[in-house]
C-alpha cells in the first residue's frame, strides 16, 4: 500500500458539491492499494501513519506524530498514485488494486483509523471527488508498506 502523506493547516474533501471529510490541522494521506496488499498491510501503513514525526517540536524540528499532537487525519483513495509511469506519455494502471481489493482494503484502513485516532475524515471510494488543501510546510512524504 501507498500513502502520500500532507501536513496540512486544514483539508477537505468535496463529491457533488458537497464536503464529505474536513479538518483543520493535521495529515491529508492519499492511498493507493496495490494487486499484494490485504488488509494487514492497510493496519501497518496507519501505524505509520499515525507515527510518523512530520510536525515540529517547540525546537522547530519535525520530531512529533500525528498521534502527538491529535491533529486530524484526511483519508482518499486515490488509485493513480499506484500508476506505472515507467514507460511513455500515459500511465499504466496494471500496477493498481482491483476496485473490490481496493475498495475493501480502504475500508478496512478507514475503520481501523476511526477506532485508533480520535479525528478521522475520508473521501468516498470510486467519487469524482475535489480535494482542497493547504500544505503545511510544504512537508510531503511518500510511505510505503510492503
């Protein structure tokens, strides 16, 4: 599984013109579920998540977690980010999920988050969604759970 992971000042998630997930500060994560993954991956990339130290400490350096600091946590699928991009001009999506392993594997990740994590927001599987930001920072990191 593949998370890119925002710290964000705030994050929303709009389908239809409606805002279905919103928070202020905290972690925008994109993810991406890949032919291998199964839900044991999706519960060790939210450890990762929810660990990982990409907000400041009061010495100004990237040492507290999302779980330090109980900011909130923006969860969308996003399949593209799963692309291969090896060869030419149009990505190849070979390397992505089946929507029913993606679609399980990201709700499986997003219960378990709502369960972990006091503050939980999520887009909706498979939407045309519109996905606003504002990047922390700008600090962005790519996770990955093999």
């Amino acid at each position: 599984m593949i998370a890119l992971i925002q710290r964000v000042s705030e994050a929303a998630v709009q389908v239809d013109g409606e805002v279905i997930g919103a928070i202020g500060a905290g972690m925008l994560a994109l993810i991406a579920v890949q032919p291998d993954d199964a839900p044991g991956k999706a519960d060790r990339l939210l450890e990762k998540m929810l660990n990982y130290r990409v907000f400041p400490d009061d010495a100004d350096r990237m040492n507290r977690s999302l779980r330090d600091t109980g900011g909130g946590l923006l969860l969308v699928s996003q399949f593209t980010l799963a692309a291969d991009t090896s060869k030419g001009t149009r990505a190849s999506f070979t390397s992505a999920a089946s929507p029913e392993l993606a679609a399980q594997c990201f709700r499986h990740l997003v219960d378990t988050a709502r369960r972990s994590h006091a503050v939980v927001a999520s887009g909706r599987f498979a939407a045309d969604m519109k996905v606003s930001l504002v990047n922390d920072g700008p600090v962005t990191f790519w996770l990955e759970v093999r």
